[in-house]
C-alpha cells in the first residue's frame, strides 16, 4: 500500500497547482508561505479542523468522477485505494496532494474571492492566511460558509495588523519581516544554556547536533540579507567544531576553547 501511495502521490504532482498553493509543492517552504503576508496592512489566518479527517471517500469519489472525468468503476476503485475506513489516511505520503487537489475547488475559489478584494491568500496543507490593506469580515464569513458547503469546518478566524504581527507556519511576520517565532528562540536559548551546562560527550553531541538544525533554520527564516546572518553563521561554526570535538576519541579536548573553567558561556 505503502509503494501504491507513492506511486499515486508521483502522478497527481504532475497536475499543475494554482499559485495560491504553497505545500505540497517543490521549491516552496513554511518560510515562503509566511513572507507572501510580508508588508501588508492587515492579516488574517484560517485553519482546518481535522482536515484529513475530515475528507471523505465521498469527497475523492467526486473529484476522480466529475473534474478528472473518470469511469464509475474506475474512480470507485481508485477512491478505496487511497483512503482507509471511509477517510483520507494521516500519514500517507499521498494525503497531502490528494486533499490538496480534492479541495482546490473551494480553495480556489476562496482565492478568487480575496484577489478581487485586492487581497493576497496562501495556503499551506490546511492553514489559509489572507493578506492586505482592508479584508472585510463579509468576504471572511462567506468563505467560511463555502468551506462548509463541503463539510470542512474552520477554527475561529485570527485577525491582526502586519505592524503588530501573526506567527503564519512557524514564522513571525511583522513590521520588519519574517523572523523565527517566540517558541523558537526559547528552545534556541534553552538548547544553548543546556550544552554550555553539558559534562558528557553524549549529551554533548546531541544538542549540538539539534542546534545545528536550528540554527540552519534561523538562517533559512532571516535569510542572506539580515543583519543576524554573520552572527548566526559564527554561531554554527562554533556548534560544528562542538560536534567534531565531542565526536573525536580525544576525551582531554577542550570542547569550550578559552572558558575550560566552565564559569562564562561560549561566546555565541
């Protein structure tokens, strides 16, 4: 089953996706979806309940019969392929594409509605963030209503200003940009303190690795432009000679040069 998904996901990716559409589609991250909402006056975000769930074979059935043009036979066959006890499977590699295309009709039109508005909206799986100087609650109200035409149900709609900011997939979008959220300087702050603090090399190497990627992702967020780049490709260069010094069988390295005292913190 598992092969039958991956194949099924490799054909619908060569459907061509509307540009509203961020995940699933190659060469767009979090990060992307979060800088589209960048400099706009207002943002409001919408998101899914228990979107696989919630997609039925009802809901494949119709898609792979009436606007893929199948056969009966054939679409009733392929629908009972690709979801399990009568829903669109977590954990498939082939739900997000499948619901992606399954509910472009609605998504798609939601967008139609906030471009004439002058609006901008992304989606990313089931997370839907419109942007722009004015966004009415009548256009909000009326795409609720569209999304439960089709038995999807939506949290309650977040509003802000782009000067105050919204954290969209992962990331902060404010007045100066897209930055890490609060969450993720947290765990950046605590994983910093807990290796400085670290005595064995085990340990060690656990959290210098989890930095790593960490820090890659603070890079990916702020980008090459940003006044915290050098600062964080200092940070990584450090964590990497962290990583080799805890992977080396030399247990008398240093892995702190200039604080052996362990009393300063390193100087990330």
């Amino acid at each position: 089953m598992r092969d039958l998904h991956e194949r099924l996901k490799d054909l619908f990716s060569r459907i061509q996706l509307n540009e509203y559409l961020y995940s699933p589609r190659r060469g767009r991250s979090p990060v992307d979806n979060a800088e589209a909402h960048v400099g706009q006056k207002v943002i409001v975000k919408l998101d899914v309940r228990q979107f696989y769930p919630s997609t039925t074979d009802e809901h494949v059935f119709q898609f792979f019969r009436y606007r893929l043009r199948m056969v009966e036979d054939v679409a009733g066959r392929l629908t009972k392929l690709c979801t399990i006890n009568g829903k669109v499977p977590f954990g498939s590699p082939l739900s997000p594409i499948l619901c992606a295309l399954v509910h472009d009709d609605v998504f798609g039109r939601a967008a139609d509605m906030f471009r004439l508005d002058g609006c901008t909206m992304s989606l990313w799986v089931d997370d839907l963030t419109a942007s722009g100087d004015v966004i009415r609650d009548a256009v909000v109200r009326d795409i609720k209503r569209l999304l439960r035409s089709k038995r999807l149900k939506t949290h309650k709609a977040v509003r802000t200003t782009g000067r105050r900011g919204l954290v969209v997939t992962g990331a902060f979008v404010g007045g100066h940009g897209v930055a890490p959220n609060n969450k993720a300087h947290k765990k950046m702050r605590d994983g910093l303190a807990q290796l400085s603090a670290a005595s064995d090399r085990e340990t060690q190497l656990k959290l210098s690795q989890s930095l790593i990627g960490q820090t890659n992702y603070f890079l990916q967020v702020y980008r090459q432009s940003a006044q915290m780049t050098p600062r964080l490709k200092g940070r990584l260069s450090w964590l990497h000679s962290v990583r080799r010094a805890a992977e080396s069988s030399d247990q008398t390295t240093s892995l702190f040069t200039g604080t052996a005292d362990r009393n300063e913190p390193p100087p990330w």
